[in-house]
C-alpha cells in the first residue's frame, strides 16, 4: 500500500452478485468524503483503466484502486470503502485497528455464505453449474 493521498477510489464489483450490486447502489446513495466510481469487475471498461491487474481475482474478492495506484484488497478494500464515507469513516479508522478486524472478519464471512447461497440457489434453480466457484470464499 502506498502513503499517498487518496482522492478517488475505484471500486470494482461483482456485478453478477446480487449483494453486490445492492451494496454498490448503497455506496451510490451515502455521502461521500472521496469520489467513488463503481465499475463492473472484469468488464471491458475495469480491464481498460486498469491493464495490469489480475481481473479473474477482482471477480473473486472485491478490489479497490486508488487515484495514485494504491490497491486494496479483502478486508482492506472493505474498510476503505466505509472510510470514503462521511457517516462511517470513523468507524472504519475504528475497524483497521486489531481490535476491529474480528468483525471485517465476520462481516466478509458472512457476505460470502450469502453469496454462496444466493448464487447456488439461482444456479440450481436454472440447472446451471455454479459460477461462484472460489469467489465466494474469504481469504484468511
């Protein structure tokens, strides 16, 4: 990570993810502290901006980039995320403490079971493999 100044993230989304998408449209709605933009992980417009990175692993776990080239990643990319939100900034200084990484522990272990879930629900009920594959597996 970088100690650059952030003044613009990039979040790239799962936009087959129906929590995903929900929670993109959630950031869309708060009050910002830093400009988001939200783009489709591994869409042509994400391999586009940004040619270097490892797009099959954005579709994985959520990636966020800086304006000067800071990447986050997993619990990182979410506690940035909060952290570019006026309401929740300081819980978010709060969360990237060690007394509040159990709970983006939690949080993003809970995410993905809903993923999975969700996904392979869809999947099923279509009588299509699942496309979760590892994406819905928290790192750690």
């Amino acid at each position: 990570m970088s100690r650059l100044p952030v003044s613009r993230l990039t979040i790239l989304y799962d936009a087959q993810c129906s929590l995903c998408v929900h929670l993109r449209n959630w950031l869309l709605r708060q009050r910002k502290l830093v400009p988001l933009a939200l783009v489709p992980a591994g869409s042509a417009e994400a391999r586009r901006r940004f040619p270097a990175l490892d797009h099959d692993r954005t579709l994985r776990e959520i990636t966020v980039i800086g304006d000067k080239g800071q990447i986050y990643g997993g619990p990182a990319a979410w506690v940035v995320c909060l952290w570019a939100l006026a309401e929740y900034r300081p819980k978010a200084h709060w969360l990237a403490t060690p007394a509040g990484a159990p709970l983006v522990r939690v949080t993003m272990l809970a995410a993905a079971k809903y993923r999975e879930a969700t996904t392979a629900g869809a999947a099923v009920g279509a009588g299509v493999p699942v496309p979760c594959d590892d994406r819905c597996a928290a790192p750690g």
